[in-house]
C-alpha cells in the first residue's frame, strides 16, 4: 500500500507539470507522421505526441519549464516539416521524400507504399 501512495504521489506530481498544445505541422503520409513525432518526443520536456495528418494538427503534452512550443516548433521545423509557420530550410525540405513535400498542401505522388497518405 506503501508504494501505492508514493507511486500515486510521484504520478501527480509528473503530470502537474504538463500541459497540452496544439501546433499546425505541415505534412502529408505515414513517413511524415513518424518523422514529426520523432521529431517532437525527442524534445526535452516532451512527454507525448500525436500527428493527424487530416488536419495536420499535432497535439502533445509538454512540461512548460523544460521546453516550449516555440522551441519544439523549430525542432520540427529542423526534420521538414513548417510548425506554427516556423519555415523550413529549403535544403532540408528539399530532402524529403516526394510524397512528403506538401507545397500548396497537395500530396505528391509516390510508388512507395510507406507514403500512404494518412
């Protein structure tokens, strides 16, 4: 019972510390999907994250001492993919597969079957 408690306590305490955000990820398929929450869990202070490509929205918990929405927004940005209109180096976006560039927020057509969209 003893551990319970300070497991309950320590529990509390973590998720005290979070809170949720929502950021606009430019983005199209599956390859985007895995690449921008990459991106966002391996922010500090990141403790969930969740892209939906239909309305390009990622939601994620994050502890607001240890990191903040502009930062992750520009860590995402540094994968690919624009966040909160952070813009992306034309370099890097130009890496990314065909059927991840979403200019114009059209999908690029693609053979590969890891760019299924959504």
């Amino acid at each position: 019972m003893y551990k319970l408690v300070i497991f309950i306590f320590i529990s509390t305490a973590v998720f005290a510390q979070t809170e949720e955000a929502t950021l606009a990820v430019r983005g199209n398929c599956g390859m985007c999907k895995a690449r921008i929450e990459k991106a966002a869990i391996k922010t500090k202070g990141v403790k969930y994250a969740v892209w939906q490509a239909q309305n390009e929205e990622l939601t994620v918990l994050l502890n607001p001492s240890k990191t903040s929405v502009a930062q992750l927004a520009e860590n995402i940005s540094a994968v690919g993919h624009e966040a909160n209109g952070v813009v992306v180096d034309k370099t890097i976006y130009d890496a990314l597969p065909l059927c991840c560039q979403y200019v114009m927020g059209e999908t690029m057509e693609n053979d590969d079957p890891k760019c299924s969209v959504h």
